[in-house]
C-alpha cells in the first residue's frame, strides 16, 4: 500500500466523520486509514467503529490522553503504508489529493522522504 494517512483525534465526534469521508472518497484508493484516539470522552469512538465495520482499510486505536504528537507518534508506528500522510480531525482532504500526490512521487521516482503541506 502506498499511504497510511494519519489523524489523531480527541473530543472530534462532531467533526470526524468529516475528515473519514475526505479519505474514503479519494480517488486514488491505496491507501489506509489509521485513527488515533486520544483519550476521547465523547461518541468519537462510536462514529470511528461505525465506519471501521465498513471499510477494513480504516484502523482505530484508543490510547489513554498523551496529547496529539503522541497520538500521531503511535498512527506512524502502526502504519504499513510507504509514504505517511497527517490529517486533522477537524480538516479534510480534497478529493483528489492522493492522487496528485501520487503523480509527484512517481515523477521523482519514488524518494525515501515526500513533504507537501499543502
């Protein structure tokens, strides 16, 4: 698989769903979705197992409060994509993303480290 896409959440249940449907509608589709929970004390959890039950690329984690670059530390540790890509609970992807991601890497032939903040 190409990209593990990482999003740490806490307290996000009413923007989650949001930023799960921003990789799920992406139009390249090699990817994994792993979701860090951090301590969560709303219905996050509910909203992220709802979409796990339907999509087996989407992997969820809950671990006890540690802050965001824990939680980010923990989705790069459990990723088995070649390329890590973050996202915030409360942002989005555009739809096409990946896929212009995806034509850079192959441009430059695959390199070992990719940064785009955009």
């Amino acid at each position: 698989m190409l990209f593990s896409i990482v999003i740490p959440t806490y307290n996000r249940a009413d923007f989650i769903g949001q930023a799960i449907d921003s990789v799920i509608n992406q139009t390249y589709d090699d990817w994994e979705l792993i979701i860090v929970d951090d301590g969560s004390s709303d219905n996050t959890k509910e909203i992220v197992l709802n979409y796990v039950s339907k999509d087996t690329r989407i992997k969820y984690f809950y671990q006890d409060n540690a802050e965001r670059s824990a939680a980010r530390n923990r989705g790069v540790k459990m990723s088995k994509g070649e390329y890590v890509c973050f996202v915030d609970s409360d942002n989005f992807l555009k739809k096409n993303r990946l896929s212009e991601l995806y034509e850079v890497i192959r441009l430059h032939k695959y390199p070992s480290i990719f940064y785009s903040s955009i």
